[in-house]
C-alpha cells in the first residue's frame, strides 16, 4: 500500500498563506485582540510563532501563565478556533501555484496512492484532483483533524501536553472527532509512506514517535521506502532535530533503512 501524509507544509508550498504567523497578521486575529480575547493577547505577544510546530508549547505555556480567575477560557479558546477556521477559509481559496513541489508531487503520485492521511483543514488536495481532472479522490482520503467544511476542527495540544486541571478541553483528544482514523496500523515494514510538509513534531508525537524509532533498531527489517519532503535548510535542521530525538540519536540507523530526502524548496 502507498500512503501519502501531507501537513500544513503542503499548503505553504503550493503558495497558500496558511501558517500560524499568517494568522496572526490577518483582520481575523485582530479582531480578537481587539476584543480582548485572552489567548489572542497572548499570542500576539508571542511573535515569533512562525510555524504549527509551536503551538503546542504557546498554548501549553498559556495555560500555565493565566492566573485570571475572572477569565473566560473556554469561550476564549472557541473564539480563537472559530476565526482560525475564518481564515484559513479565505486563505484556501487563493489560486495553487502549478509550479509548486507540492503540485509536481501530487500530479506525478496521485494515482498511485492508495491513501492520503491530511493533516490539513483546507480542501487544497481536492482542488489540486479538479485542475488534474482525477475523480473519486475523496475514496482514499481521510481528514486526521477534520477540515474547515465540518465546523469542528480538532485543534489544540496532544494528551502529554502539561495544561491545567481546568483546560482539559484544550487537548484535541477532547474533541469526540479526534482518533476517528486509526493511522498508527498502517505503519509498518509493507507499506511504502510519502510524507509532504508534515513535521513529525511535537502537536502530533503520538502518531509517528514509536515508528520512527522502531525504524532505528529494528534494522533486521527490510522496511518499504520511507519518502520525506523537507523544505530547504531550516526544514532539514528541524527534521533532523525531530527524528534524532525519537530515536534516541540513533539516526545514521534510521537513514539507512529505505529512506529518501527530497527538498522541496528545489
């Protein structure tokens, strides 16, 4: 089986301004601080946010910095997601740059996967099947975290994440969407994985932190081709960073088991 993973990466490079910073400078945030919405101030202190990697530490640390009784998070939390959800509605609706990795990836693969785990809330790789004219494509695609379509978005941080006693509704397994595709069986020595503009990181750990590690000392395994897209030398560094730390500085191992690099900002 061919499986591809695609994350906010992906839209960042088909030219699509759907990064958290993007946010932060849209009419949409500003609203939000404008109404004094507890979280938007903080984040909008938070500048150097830059990436979906760092929300789960910019919202774990807020939930341990408030100390407001008076403050209504909760409400300030699905204010916060509600305007994400505004935004990313508008940015998803920007014309895809043909010229992209991103889309030279997907023409060249798309009818050789047989599933597409989408790590997106835009409808960017239905967009992507019109222009190409490839019917059916919602057969094999599965949205992780729900899409901007459903109203309900599973957004926040993973069930580690240290929040108080009180912001439980912060982790995404709070949501009753979260967990609905059990993407962990697919992992595995059988099944070859594309993984376009996807991390690995912190805000989704529990899907890919036993596999990547598993990959490193179970080198008697003839495990199928692992691809990954990074993009440019930042990329690499946090690729590397990340996959060096699941498997406990073991990454020559790892790499040498039928992985591929492809930088995507070629």
């Amino acid at each position: 089986m061919r499986i591809l993973i695609i994350g906010n990466g992906f839209d960042l490079n088909l030219g699509l301004k759907t990064s958290y910073k993007d946010f932060i400078h849209s009419q949409y945030f500003e609203i939000l601080v404008a109404k004094k919405n507890s979280m938007a101030l903080y984040f909008n202190k938070k500048q150097k946010l830059n990436n979906w990697v760092d929300i789960e530490r910019e919202i774990t640390n807020f939930s341990n910095s408030v100390n407001d009784t008076n403050l209504d998070i909760r409400k300030d939390f699905s204010e916060l997601k509600i305007a994400l959800m505004n935004y990313l509605e508008e940015a998803q609706s920007e014309e895809i740059n043909k010229n992209s990795k991103a889309f030279e990836m997907l023409q060249k693969e798309i009818n050789k996967i047989d599933l597409i785990f989408n790590f997106n809330y835009t409808n960017s790789i239905f967009k992507i099947a019109d222009i190409l004219d490839i019917n059916n494509i919602e057969k094999k695609h599965c949205y992780i975290h729900g899409s901007i379509e459903d109203k309900d978005i599973v957004f926040g941080v993973e069930d580690r994440a240290k929040v108080k006693q009180n912001h439980k509704f912060f982790k995404k397994s709070y949501n009753l969407h979260h967990g609905k595709y059990k993407i962990k069986q697919y992992f595995d020595d059988k099944n070859e994985i594309i993984i376009f503009g996807h991390s690995l990181g912190i805000t989704d750990s529990t899907y890919f932190k036993d596999y990547i590690n598993k990959r490193s000392i179970m080198t008697h395994i003839k495990y199928s081709n692992l691809v990954f897209y990074y993009y440019g030398e930042l990329g690499w560094d946090e690729m590397y960073a990340i996959i060096d730390d699941y498997t406990h500085n073991n990454f020559t191992e790892f790499r040498a088991n039928s992985f591929v690099f492809v930088d995507s900002s070629l």
